[in-house]
C-alpha cells in the first residue's frame, strides 16, 4: 500500500470541498450539523489555505486513490501568539480506515512542521479522541500533555506536545 500526502493546489480546491462535504456528513451525526439550503454543509475557511501563508491543506492517496485530507493551520486554543501548530481537520474515507494509514499521515505531518503543536477533538467525538490519543502518545512516546476546556469557544479535549527534537522525514 502506498500513501502519498500531496499539498493541494489551487486547482484542487473543488475536489477538497467535495471530500470536505464527506466529512461533515461523517460529523453531522455526532455534532448535529445541518445542511444549507442548498443540501450542502459548506466550510467557510476553506478558501483562506490558499491565501494564508499560515494554512496548508494536504489531499491523502492511497494507491494513487483519494483517501482523504488534513488542514493544517497556526489557529490554536491555548497558543494564540505563537507559531504552535494546529491539525484544524482530519479525514480518512471509511474504505481506508483502521488500516494504519492515518497513523502513517498525522506522523508525517507532524514531521514536517517540528515545533510545538495542539490538536483539539470535540467532547463527544469519541472515535477522534481515542485516535489521537493512542497516535500522539506512540508518537512522543507518552511526552504531550492533554487539557479538557469547556468554555464558548472550545468545549473538549485539547492534546499538546512538541517536537523540535524530531528529524524530518
């Protein structure tokens, strides 16, 4: 199986908003999304990963197949004026998924942004918690730190580590 992380292009924006349609269908039953009128659940920062030079979005292949995508971004909780680094969203298609590949996908992002970093699952997305839970400590070998926040802006728990110490692969 090969996974490949490609940096989504401009061009590829249409077919990172379809996969993005995927995943908030996937949240919708634990978040309680709706749909606009148009039938679409929509995600209004998309378009800023292609302006801001802070915003990455990165498409997942398998098999040269489409398997999902992450955005990464600088828009964290408890590091507001730094340079931590955010997982803003995460999805692997159902087909690709507890295979190893996302495990595989998070590693690598995380390498190629050393430094410290935040990931944030909401509180009832229990699947996400126990996910980056078991990824992040394997990862840091137990050395991150996890908050759980319950205010307007955020409410679960927040997973915190750094990895300057960590070569580029």
């Amino acid at each position: 199986m090969k996974i490949e992380m490609v940096k989504a292009t401009q061009q590829q924006k249409s077919v990172l908003c379809n996969l993005m349609e995927l995943y908030q269908y996937d949240l919708s039953e634990i978040e309680a999304k709706d749909v606009d009128a148009c039938g679409l659940f929509g995600y209004r920062y998309l378009d800023y990963y292609w302006t801001e030079p802070e915003r990455h979005p990165f498409m997942i292949k398998v098999d040269e197949k489409l398997a999902g995508f992450v955005l990464v971004n600088q828009h964290t909780y408890l590091y507001q004026d730094s340079n931590a680094m955010s997982i803003a969203e995460f999805f692997i298609l159902k087909k690709y998924r507890n295979q190893g590949i996302g495990k595989q996908v998070a590693t690598y992002i995380f390498n190629q942004f050393p430094g410290t970093w935040e990931v944030r699952q909401t509180a009832l997305n229990l699947s996400a918690q126990a996910f980056w839970g078991k990824v992040i400590s394997q990862y840091t070998n137990g050395a991150f730190n996890e908050f759980f926040v319950n205010d307007r802006r955020w409410h679960g728990p927040i997973k915190t580590f750094n990895n300057s110490d960590k070569l580029l692969t």
